[in-house]
C-alpha cells in the first residue's frame, strides 16, 4: 500500500471539502461561476479546513494529555505517583495520583498487600482490624499486617468497638467478633439514616428501622434502653436521652440522673448544667449534687417613658422638636435560657442588690413606669416587690 505524504494528504482533504462547499452551496441554488463565485467558494472552503484541523489538534491535545501522559507516562516518571494513608507504621492504603487505582502496600517489604482496594477505615480505639472495601463488598484486614482477616463478603461493615463489629448481610444487622463469628443475631436491621454502629461503655446505639427511634443494647444483643427515645448519644460517659421535646441524663451505669422532663442539659469537664422545665437553671456535680442552686444567662436594665419631653433646637432651620425622656427602672431584667429551640427562653426581675423578685416565668418584661412591668405571655403589670397589680 502506497504511503500517503502530508501534501498528499492535505490536497484530498481540500479537495473533498471544496466538493463539500460546491454541494452545500448548490442546495441553496448558488451557481456562480464567475472568479467572485469561485474565490467566495476557496475562501470558504479553506475556513472550514482551518476549522477542523483546529479541532483535529483539540482532540489529539486531549488525547495526548488526558490519556497518554496522565495513563501511560505521568506514573512511569513522576517520582511520587501515590497519596498514602498509614494503617500502621508500616501498612498503608496507596492512591494513585492522577488515576482510580488503590491498594494496601507493606512499606518494610516493599510489597503490594492487595490490589483495587476502594478505602479503608481504622478503628477509633485502634482495633487490630481495620474495615477495608472491594468491589462493592466489606471485609477486614490486620492493620499491623496488611492481611485479610476476614473476607469481603458484606454488603456494609462497620470499625470494630470494643471487640465487637456491626454488619449487614442479606438485609440483616449482625454483630460480629475479630474471627468473624456472629454473636449478636436479633433481626436487627440497618437505619438509612447514615448509621454509625459503635459500642461505648459496654452499649451500643440502634435505631428502630420504622419510625427512627433510639435505644440501647448490651453486648448480649439485649435492650437495655428500649427504642423510644428521639434522640440519644454519648455524653462525657453519660447517656442523654431526648423524648418529646423534653431531656434526660443516664449515668454510665443507665441509672437514671436526671428524668425527662428537662428542656436542655450540658454536660461540661466538671458539672452538669440542667435547664429544668420550671424554666431554672441549675449546676450538679457528676455525682448529681447541686453546686449552684440558681443560674442566670444575661441581666440587663431596662427604660421606661417618662411624661416629661425636652426641647432640642435644630442648626438647621431654628425649629424646635419635642424629644421624650426615658428612665431608668428600679428592677433588672435577667434571663435564663431554655436550652432548647423549640422551648422560649424566660425572664423574671432583681433588685438593685441582685435579690430575685420574680422567678423566670415570664416570656418578657417592659418597664411603663419606674417600678411597673408589663410582663408577658399574660400581660400583667407587676411591682417591684413581684406583686401583681390589677
């Protein structure tokens, strides 16, 4: 087969495209034969030459950069052609750069462990197993070793916890134990909500699949916090519970602290602060002792309008305009928080010497008067003895 010069090529593809235009142009009933028709056809057919030779070189270019370099040279010459994330001193998960393939690699041996690893996740306590996934399953490998310890047969896994690991397979929740051993089997089922299954001080969090309702089990599989609850977690080694708007506080040991009835508890490095549903606030220490017996957020003075006005004379055109004259209340307001969003925050008044003269039940106070207060949600005025004036 005779071999086709780059002039060669060049004058056939003129050629053709000249044709091109010819056809083109005679669907339009443009006929010109005249040197004006024949250079308007040249020039026409030499933009659109220059035109797809400028898009030949964008697909080579892309070509070029986007497979043969980053594919097949960029890993053979670049000297660090992988992100890696140590497992252990000397086991890493390897990314290539600039491509999707990953792996567990022994760096002491230079050694690839295992190919086409997707990720791997290592336990917050530092479990010897680490969850690794493959081809759309879970498995669990030694992070010391980079060995698989158990295969990759789960549709989803979950970090081991204290000795024990959450699972799903054939749509069921298991527990299992570093040999793979099932020993919690409750027909369990998995949460869509983004589920972490973790124990923590000998219990493990579980959602209800129906309605999303938490509860508690032991390493038994058996509830000991039955799936009721709207919210629940860990809290500095207390269990908070959240039911209805309402809050409570189990010890580590789930004997109960602080009922539900509460509308915010915060548990701190050395007290517990409980916002009570009588709208006080309290400090406990870890043994529920109370330390501070009253709590207040923010105390502020508040203004009243007075009948009297002041007289300002404007530069600008000699007028005058009334100014009213506000005071200043005898009675503070303070506030206490409700720890919650759904829940109002409330007020009550103090005196000058930060004696409390009304409790936090209100929703908000305004001076009217020097020791007059309108006090809402009931609309009463109060004095500043706390009285309720009629």
């Amino acid at each position: 087969m005779k071999k086709l010069t780059f002039k060669e090529y060049f004058t056939t593809l003129f050629g053709g495209l000249w044709l091109a235009v010819l056809w083109v142009l005679g669907l339009f009933g443009y006929k010109d034969e005249s040197s004006f028709g024949k250079a308007l056809k040249r020039i026409f057919a030499s933009c659109a030459t220059i035109l797809l030779v400028l898009f030949t070189g964008c697909v080579l270019y892309a070509f070029a950069t986007e497979i043969v370099y980053d594919k097949w040279i960029r890993p053979h010459t670049n000297e660090r052609i992988w992100d890696e994330k140590h497992i252990s001193n000397h086991i890493v998960f390897q990314s290539m750069y600039y491509s999707d393939k990953s792996r567990i690699y022994d760096k002491s041996k230079k050694r690839v462990l295992l190919e086409d690893v997707d990720w791997v996740v290592t336990s917050d306590d530092k479990d010897s197993l680490a969850v690794f996934a493959r081809n759309g399953k879970r498995g669990y490998i030694n992070r010391f070793t980079g060995k698989v310890v158990i295969p990759e047969i789960y549709s989803r896994a979950w970090i081991f916890s204290e000795g024990l690991a959450a699972v799903e397979k054939d749509g069921e929740l298991l527990f299992i134990d570093h040999s793979g051993k099932v020993v919690i089997d409750k027909d369990f089922q998995v949460h869509f909500d983004n589920p972490k299954y973790a124990f923590k001080n000998g219990y493990c969090m579980i959602k209800n699949p129906v309605d999303g309702k938490m509860g508690l089990i032991d390493r038994n599989g058996n509830w000991v916090l039955s799936a009721e609850y709207d919210n629940l977690f860990n809290n500095e080694g207390f269990w908070q519970v959240e039911k209805d708007g309402y809050v409570g506080l189990y010890t580590e040991e789930l004997d109960i602290m602080f009922p539900i009835e509460n509308t915010g508890i915060c548990v701190y490095d050395d007290v517990i602060e409980v916002r009570h549903a009588d709208h006080t606030a309290k400090r406990y220490d870890y043994k529920g002792n109370m330390v501070v017996d009253f709590v207040i957020d923010e105390v502020s003075n508040m203004q009243y309008e007075t009948t009297e006005l002041r007289n300002d004379a404007e530069s600008a055109d000699n007028e005058y305009v009334n100014n009213k004259i506000y005071g200043i209340a005898d009675c503070q307001r303070y506030l206490v928080r409700s720890g919650n969003y759904s829940t109002p925050d409330y007020y009550g008044l103090l005196n000058r010497n930060g004696k409390t003269i009304t409790p936090p039940i209100y929703t908000s106070i305004e001076a009217i008067g020097k020791n007059r207060y309108l006090c809402q949600p009931d609309g009463v005025i109060v004095n500043d003895r706390g009285e309720i004036i009629n």
